[in-house]
C-alpha cells in the first residue's frame, strides 16, 4: 500500500530533575552538596531511508514520544540522558507544521532533522553553593521537551515523471528501460501509486517515475492522479506519453491539452517545465492526419516529438538519449526552503511571571520564561542579548527592582544566574 501523507504527534523526552544531596561520609564533617544534575531528555529526529518509498509505517502508529532523562542522584551523580528517538523517512518528505501547513524541512539525500528537541536536565544543588550559601537546599526541575503534530508529506525525488491518460502505456515504458515492475493490464488504472526506476544511457543514470493516470478534473479530485500530482513537483523534465493510435477512440492532442491544464491548475510553475511529447503505440499503426497534427502541435509549443513503441522499443533508445541530454542541460531537482521560523516567544503569549527571594537568590519562574531559557544559547553573544531583550520587554527588571533587588544580589532564572547589574 502506498501512503504518501500522514499526520503524526511527536513529543522530546523531559529533562531529569537536578538532586538535593549533601555528601555523608564518616570522619569527614560538612561534606557539603553533592545534587547531580538531571539527564536531558530525548529528541525526535527524522533521518532518511533511501531503501524506504512510502510512508506506510505511520499510517497506524501516529504517536511517538521520547525518553526522558533520569534524575540526577547524590554523590554528584548525574542522571543518564535518554536516547534519540530516530524516525527514518523516504527521501523527498517534506515536515510541515499541521497547525500553519509551513515547511519545516526538506529531507534531502542527507536529511536530518530534529522535529523536537528533548528537555534540558535541571541543575543539582551543587550548582547553587556559594561562600555565602554553603547549604543550598534546592535544585532546579528538567526542562519539559518540546512537542508538537506534524505533517509529512512525500513528494519523490524523480528526475523524469512519465505523465499521461490511464492506459497509454507509461507502465510498460518504465519497465522497459529500468528494472522497475509495474503492474500492467489492458484497463484504466492499472497503477495505483507511482513507481519509481533508475535509467542508465551510456554513463548517465537518472530516476524516471510513472505517475498514476491522470484525466480531466484531477487537480479538483477526479479518478486517482490527483493524490498523486505532488510527485510531479520535482521532476525536471516530463514525458508526455498519449496513445497516438487512438485504441480508446481519444483524440491525442485533446488528451495532451486536457493533462497540461490539470498540471497547470494544481501548480503553475509546471506549465513551464520542458515536456517531451511521446507517441506510443506506433507499432499498431498511426494515422497520416494525426502523425501530421501531433508534429505540428509539437513545433508549435516547441516540444521535441518521438513516435515510439513501448512494446516493442521501437524509438525508445533514440527517447532516453534526448532526455539524458535535456537533464544534461537542466537545473538541479527542486528544493523546498523552510517556511516555518518558531519564534522563542509567540507575541500573544502572557507575559505573566513570579519572582521571590529564596535563600538569599531571586529566583524568576514563568512558563514563557523557562521555555525561553530551553532555547537560547548563552555562550553565544546574539542569543543571549535576544533573551535581555525579550526580558527587558517583559519588564521583569522593572519588577525585581521594584521588590528590592540590589547590585551584586544573584538572580536565578532556571539554571541562568547571574549577579544583578542595575
């Protein structure tokens, strides 16, 4: 069964709490904290599978969630951080965000991506001693990791796509000149999903895929090929396959016009991409008249013609020489740019915080505040004047002055401390 779009919920692992401990050991007095810190939680991360076609494997298993980290222990024993949860993907998936439909990422030859990432570990007590606080009786929680419903959605990584009417004889085509095998009868709708096989012309090697038969209607959902137009996206060059022999008793060029209007409905950019008009079935005879109008129709909307026989490979060499020149001379395969940029902290969220005097240190909670924290960089100079931004905005200097926090009295914001500078 072939699926090529799903739904799914994914959520990273939590951090590890940090430990509360003091060191206890005979003969040894004030052996002083000795909290471990938390695991970081596991994260989602899609890798790809190029042995993998279809995305089969999360029609009925739709929710994945990480480990999470171990607690930290005493003895400064930090818990163990949880494992990645791996999600292997075909190439060509595309992540999207469900709630805003945006591209997340591309997966690439090389794709890896990490769709959520697990929880920070909190920090044990040890962290908290200072000259003036040898006895810090509290630790910080782990991090909740992120979580959130993706779409994926498989658009594959074909060079040459085989387009036409059902019956035309694109499945024998494709098995003809790769070692893909293709259903093939003599009825509509033979292919239910596409098929993907690899043509070698001399030293060139390149992907060719059948895409199920498309009529007239399909970009609004008629018959099967509307499910299927997404695989066309990224084929640099189409084969415009039509029965030149008129078996059906259709009318070529209105079946050519027909698909090059469906084509064009579901995405304009596909009106432009170089077509080679293939007319097969020559081997049962093809009429003088429309021999002549299909090489008249070809020079006028400058598309190089071949009449060919898939059955029989009559014309079909002289056809794969052409397309691997014109893939030659062609750009690279289309790459969908991220369109998803997560903002650390949504402009409607409530700003809302709690700040309090605790052991001597000005602790700062909110949950805005501790989903910032996960994500900034604090040995990097840009995100961390983002993260003051994002408080001074908040007003939560305005409000720590205002209960009383004074120069050189350390501030905690979830494992971020710092001393006060007015």
């Amino acid at each position: 069964m072939f699926i090529d779009k799903v739904e799914i919920y994914v959520k990273a692992g939590n951090g590890g709490d940090g430990a509360v401990a003091f060191h206890r050991e005979k003969y040894v007095a004030e052996g002083g904290p000795s909290g471990g810190d938390g695991g970081n939680g596991g994260s989602i991360i899609f890798e790809v599978d190029k042995g993998e076609t279809t995305l089969l494997p999360f029609r009925y298993h739709r929710k994945f969630v990480a480990k999470n980290g171990e607690n930290g222990k005493g003895e400064k024993f930090h818990g163990k951080t949880a494992e990645d949860l791996i999600l292997k993907v075909p190439q060509g998936t595309l992540i999207k965000d469900a709630e805003s439909g945006k591209i997340m990422y591309d997966m690439g030859e090389d794709g890896r991506f990490v769709a959520a990432k697990g929880g920070r570990g909190g920090w044990g007590n040890t962290h908290f001693a200072t000259p003036t606080r040898q006895i810090p009786r509290f630790a910080k929680g782990g991090i909740q990791g992120e979580e959130r419903t993706l779409i994926l959605e498989l658009k594959m990584l074909a060079d040459v796509g085989l387009v036409g009417f059902p019956n035309v004889g694109k499945s024998t085509l494709l098995s003809m000149v790769s070692a893909a095998k293709p259903k093939i009868a003599n009825y509509h709708f033979t292919t239910l999903s596409p098929m993907l096989g690899v043509v070698s012309v001399d030293t060139h090697n390149f992907v060719m895929a059948d895409i199920p038969g498309l009529i007239e209607g399909a970009s609004d959902g008629a018959g099967l090929g509307h499910e299927f137009l997404r695989h066309v996206d990224r084929c640099r060059l189409l084969l415009h396959v039509v029965d030149a022999a008129s078996t059906e008793g259709r009318d070529p060029i209105d079946d050519i016009e027909k698909i090059n209007t469906e084509l064009e409905r579901y995405n304009p950019e596909m009106a432009e991409r170089p077509q080679i008009l293939v007319a097969n079935k020559s081997d049962v005879g093809v009429e003088e008249e429309t021999r002549a109008r299909l090489e008249e129709y070809a020079k006028e909307n400058n598309m190089p013609i071949f009449f060919i026989s898939a059955a029989t490979r009559q014309g079909v060499n002289e056809l794969l020489h052409e397309v691997s020149r014109l893939l030659l001379t062609l750009p690279a395969q289309v790459r969908y740019e991220a369109e998803y940029v997560e903002d650390l902290v949504e402009e409607n969220d409530d700003r809302s915080f709690e700040a309090h005097l605790e052991d001597g240190v000005w602790i700062v909670e909110a949950e805005w505040i501790e989903r910032l924290v996960a994500n900034v960089n604090f040995e990097d100079r840009e995100s961390l004047a983002y993260f003051h931004k994002v408080l001074k905005k908040a007003k939560v200097f305005e409000k720590l002055e205002e209960l009383g926090v004074q120069d050189g009295d350390e501030v905690s914001i979830y494992g971020f401390d710092f001393d006060y500078v007015k």
